[in-house]
C-alpha cells in the first residue's frame, strides 16, 4: 500500500463507482426496451425510478440527472408510440 501511494484506495472505488453508473444506465436502457411494447409501462418504470431517485438523493450527486438523460436519449431515439 506504500508504494501505490494513499489515495490508490480511492482511485478504486471512485472507478468502481462510474463503473456501476454504467452498468444502471444499461439496465434502465434495456428495461426500457423490454416494456416499449406498453408506453404505459414505460412511462410508469421511469416515473417510479425517477421518484425514487429524487428521493433518496444527497447534495452533490448526478444520479438523477443521469437517469433522466439516459431515460430521455432512449426515448426519443429508439422508442416510437
């Protein structure tokens, strides 16, 4: 731990963190997909995500703002009413 220096625990956990980011953006993604079917459905999951987001949010985080980017781009580019 000396030779990789202090803050190389948390450099490992702030990439661990983006990492998982990813990985929910592409799930919100693909469970858009699986509900487009149903508009109703998809609008309900990403109306209860979102609240739950909001809910549950601390100063200072960008999850919200980043589900709503990754709700609004699948949207409008791969989900056609």
């Amino acid at each position: 731990p000396y030779i990789l220096g202090r803050d190389f625990a948390k450099e490992e956990m702030k990439e661990e963190v983006v990492q998982l980011g990813v990985q929910l953006s592409l799930y919100v993604a693909q469970s858009m997909f699986v509900l487009c079917d149903d508009i109703h459905s998809v609008l309900l999951f990403c109306y209860k995500l979102l609240s739950d987001a909001t809910r549950y949010q601390h100063r200072g985080n960008l999850v919200t703002e980043r589900l709503l980017r990754v709700i609004h781009y699948v949207y409008l580019k791969d989900i056609k009413p």
